[in-house]
C-alpha cells in the first residue's frame, strides 16, 4: 500500500492511494472512508497485473454506505469490489480542503499489508513536522527526506502492526490501543519553530464565529449568578447549570469534531457535546468577568496524549478558568466532577490550552492513591451454634476513588441504586449475604453501611478450628477477573486498607502474626492475620495501587499480587483451641 500526499498551495491537498491486491478465490468489497465535510473521493482505477504491465479494468463496481452511528453525521463508506482470480491494482484521489486535516500517519493496519509506503510533498511555503508514538512495536522502519528551492519530499517506508479491524478505529476512535502512529503537522513557514503558536491560532480563527453571548443569554446569566459573591461561586453556578439543564449529544467527525456551535445556539437548544458545551461555558465565565479559555484534550482512551499540536493529538475539548492564579479544569460531559478536583478521564493526561499567549501545554496532575483512600472495617462474629460469621461493615471512599459508584448513582437513582449497591458488595465479599445497605453521599465522601452473614468459613476439628478468609474484599472491586489484561483501565489510583475484626465463639492460643507483604513499581500489598487476645483476631491488608491503567509495565506484577492475595484467603487458617 503506498500513499502519496502532494500539499497544495491553497492549504489543500491530495492523497494518491495505491493498494496492491494479491490474487485470491473470492471476490473482495474493499472499504474507503471519507468525510463527507472535507473529503472526496475521485478517479477510483482497477489495474490488472499482467506480466509486468496493467491492464486497466473497464467496469469497476463500487456503492455507497452511511456510516451508520448516532454520534457520526459526515462519514460515509465507499466501498469498491475487488475482483477474484487475478492480482489487482487499486489507485484512487482523495482531494480535502483543510490542510489541519493531514494529522496523522497511520503505520498500524486492519489487513495484512508487506509494505507500506507514504511520500509526502510539502512546498516551500509550508514546514512539516511529525512526532511518532509506539515505533519500537515496527519491525521495520525508514525515513528519509529531500530539501529543494521548490519545497521537500518525505519518504517513510514501513511494515505495520497490524491490529484486529473495528470500524470505530477506522473512524479515529481508539480505545488504549497502544500502536504505532505519526503525529503530522503541516503549517505555514512564517510560523516555523512555532507549532503550538500555529495550532493555536489556527483553531482561535476557527471558533472566533462561534464565540459571544445575546443579550437573552446575557440576561439568564446574570440571573443565575445574581447571589454569587465570589468567582468560585460563579465558576461552580454556571459549571453545574450546563451539567444539568444541557444535554450530551453526539458529535461529527471532520471539522465538526472540533469546532463548536455558536454559542447562542447552544443554549437555545439546550444541547451540545463536548465542544460546544465547554465553549458556551467559557463564554458565561468570560461574560461574568473570569478567565477563561478552551483545550483541546485526549483522554484516557485515545491513541496517545495532546503533547503535540495536531488535531490527532485530541480526542476531547474542555473549559479552563483561572482564579486566584489557579488554574481550573471544567469538562461539561462529566457529571460528577467537582471543581478543584483532577478531571478523570484526563488525570496524568496533557491539554493544549488555546489562548491569547499563542496557546500552551499544561499537564494535568492526579490524584494520589492517598488522596483516593477506600476504607472498610468489619466487625464479626462467629457464632457457637452453627459457626457462621455474622456482623457489620463500613465502607468510606474518598477522593474520586468513590467516582465509578457515583456515575451509577447519578445514572440509576437512589432506589435502583440502593438494589445495585446490595448485589455489588454481594460480590465483593465473595458471594456472601449483604443485608440493609444504606449510603451517605457527601462531597468528599461517600459511605455504605450494612449486615453481612458469612457461611461457610469455620470449622471445628478436636483441638483446632480452621477459618477461611476469602470473603475478604477483592482488591480491585470494579474488576472481577482474577487477572487483567493490557489496556484494562482502573478509573484512578487507589490505597485500600480493609479492617476485619472477629470475636471468636471459644478461646485459642495466641499465635505469632501472621504478614505477606509484595512489592512493585507503584503496587504494594501487605496482608496481615494477628490474634488481639484469645478470644479475638483481626485481619487486615493494605493495597496501593498507584496506576490507572493495566499496561506492560505494570501487567506482570499486578497479576502476580492478585494471584498471591487469592492463594493467601483460599488456604485456611488454623487456630489452637486454648487448652483448659
């Protein structure tokens, strides 16, 4: 497969693409997708090898599909029938008229390319600059490049990772998929060595059409706000009035990926994405006399992070406002989130903030597992006659390690909620029987409460009783697999310290405490079993995860934690019975 992308004077370009078909028994349908906002699709030619000459095929049979997604409106699918029984040339034109739009190479593929080829012609009027992620999963990789009077050529010749197909890939949305990918600018040479001034100026003229507020909009803005005393008052009114009087719609892809609608209009129709609310929120902050500026962003499941100013860098666009020189993030999409606190989806992530300075990139920090404490305390009791455990627990999440909890709460309601929050800790206590659950939602806390009875777990033998522990809380709750794959993504990081305390039901030996403790790169577990006297013990453990996905670095050692910490709670403990 080769691409060659001849950029235009005019801030356009041409993309001349080639595909070699190797011969096969089956006719084939092969699938182009374009953007109906930017692209066309001409001159599709099929070429037949014959010898070493093509001969072209006269009738080539393509139609037309929708892309039919509710978030996607100006994607279409063309798709072109690859005869069988011969090798086949295709050579088609896509023509775009926005240059910004050349943001990425791909050196990854959904079918079995040898080679893959791009040669990029740039004029003197233009500078490229390009960044690559993930190049050490190529097997093979070249680039090289000429400089004329009239401009330069670029050659990369790869052999790409080849990944399973998913349409939604095919249309730039990634879920952490780790593959290889050039990140390409093209920018006027006046702007040479300022990528960033460039991309910044680039998207301000874009959205200068969409910003400003009617004197209507005015107006309700004032009203809201006519209590407010203090910026931080005025920032949390109008961040939670479009939270929850704005709808979440879907978004295009193209331009309207990224340019938002006029602000008027949103809130006319009450309704927007991510661009469009977050520009219509920093236009009521701008209005009301705070600082305020948008950001292009990549969350946690784009191809890479917004550290390069392309918009394949982006997969997202939030509000910043500035108060008391601090810097505030405000994502509009996210319901749960509160003021002063990391965005989630975006912790550890960089933004690229458009302003009047020429734009800059601005790393968000995350929170620390510390700071995302899970605490849960059991109080039990065996009880002589049929040796179940019965008691109580406690479970305090703070920071945003309570935010998985809280976006089911916000999207169920308290009483489908309550019925959730039974059937969940069911599970996160081995299948046990949870009773009269109850929660308290603060703003820095949210806690459960509720009775546990626990079967099973103890057993009298003459001089010994044997007790089982796995009804002890799984470390990582949100995931019940006993071992995760790369790419699992764990919301936050965390530090979960569980408290279990048992009265016993007869007196036993005092014994040595009992400790496992692991160790890795962010993660740690420290378990241990003591007795506080002969007639009570108390297990505990300490788990800190200090990552937010499952990656290869980190892979290994969380599942050997997590297969340690199973093999510890599945093997019972012996206790000596006191002897009188």
């Amino acid at each position: 497969m080769s691409e060659n992308i001849q950029v235009q004077k005019d801030s356009s370009y041409v993309n001349q693409v080639t595909i070699l078909f190797k011969e096969s028994d089956a006719t084939r349908l092969y699938p182009i997708f374009y953007d109906t906002e930017l692209e066309q699709i001409s001159d599709i030619q099929l070429f037949e090898k014959k010898g070493s000459r093509l001969k072209k095929i006269v009738h080539v049979k393509t139609h037309e599909e929708t892309v039919a997604l509710d978030y996607i409106t100006s994607s279409k699918i063309k798709m072109v029938e690859i005869p069988a029984g011969m090798e086949v040339t295709l050579i088609y034109l896509i023509s775009c008229k926005e240059l910004m739009y050349f943001s990425s190479l791909h050196f990854f593929s959904y079918n079995q390319i040898d080679t893959l080829n791009y040669q990029i012609k740039v004029p003197s009027a233009f500078k490229l600059i390009h960044n690559t992620i993930h190049q050490d999963s190529l097997p093979f990789f070249a680039m090289d490049s000429t400089i004329t009077a009239t401009g330069a050529t670029w050659n990369i010749k790869v052999s790409p990772k080849q990944v399973a197909p998913d349409p939604l890939q095919l249309l730039g949305i990634y879920k952490n998929m780790n593959v290889p990918l050039m990140r390409t600018l093209v920018m006027p040479s006046s702007y040479s060595k300022k990528p960033i001034n460039y991309m910044n100026d680039w998207y301000s003229d874009k959205i200068a059409s969409k910003q400003g507020l009617s004197d209507s909009v005015r107006e309700k803005i004032d009203a809201l706000t006519a209590e407010a005393e203090e910026p931080l008052q005025v920032v949390n009114i109008l961040y939670d009035y479009v939270r929850n009087n704005f709808k979440y719609v879907a978004i295009e892809i193209g331009m309207g990926a990224f340019i938002p609608s006029l602000a008027n209009e949103v809130f006319l129709y009450k309704q927007g994405d991510c661009k469009d609310l977050s520009n219509f929120l920093t236009e009521a902050l701008k209005y009301k006399g705070i600082a305020s500026d948008l950001a292009l962003a990549a969350t946690f499941d784009h191809i890479n992070d917004c550290n390069f100013p392309s918009l394949s860098s982006a997969n997202h666009v939030i509000s910043v406002a500035y108060i008391h020189g601090e810097t505030i993030l405000l994502d509009p999409t996210d319901p749960i989130h509160r003021v002063g606190t990391p965005v989630e989806s975006l912790q550890e992530r960089t933004i690229l903030i458009i302003n009047k300075d020429g734009g800059s990139f601005y790393k968000v920090n995350g929170f620390s597992p510390e700071q995302n404490e899970i605490y849960y305390e059991l109080q039990l009791e065996i009880d002589e006659n049929d040796l179940d455990l019965n008691g109580t627990f406690d479970v305090d999440y703070k920071g945003l390690s309570s935010n998985y909890l809280r976006r089911i709460l916000q999207d169920e309601g308290e009483r489908k909620f309550a019925d959730f929050a039974e059937t969940f800790y069911d599970g996160i206590f081995g299948n046990q029987l949870v009773s009269d659950v109850t929660h308290t939602n603060e703003a820095d806390n949210l806690h459960f409460q509720g009775k546990i009875a626990i079967h099973g777990k103890t057993f009298t033998d003459g001089p010994s009783k044997y007790l089982f522990i796995d009804f002890l809380p799984r470390l990582i709750e949100k995931e019940g697999r006993e071992t995760l794959i790369a790419g699992t993504y764990l919301n936050n990081p965390y530090h979960k310290k569980v408290r279990v305390n048992i009265k016993l039901d007869a007196p036993i030996e005092i014994f040595t405490p009992i400790a496992h403790s692991f160790e890795g790169e962010g993660i740690s577990l420290d378990i241990t079993l003591k007795a506080k006297s002969n007639l009570e013990i108390e297990c505990t453990y300490d788990f800190v995860f200090d990552h937010i996905l499952i990656e290869k670095e980190n892979i290994s050692k969380t599942n050997e934690i997590l297969q340690s910490f199973k093999e510890i709670i599945n093997a019972p403990i012996v206790l000596k019975t006191q002897k009188s």
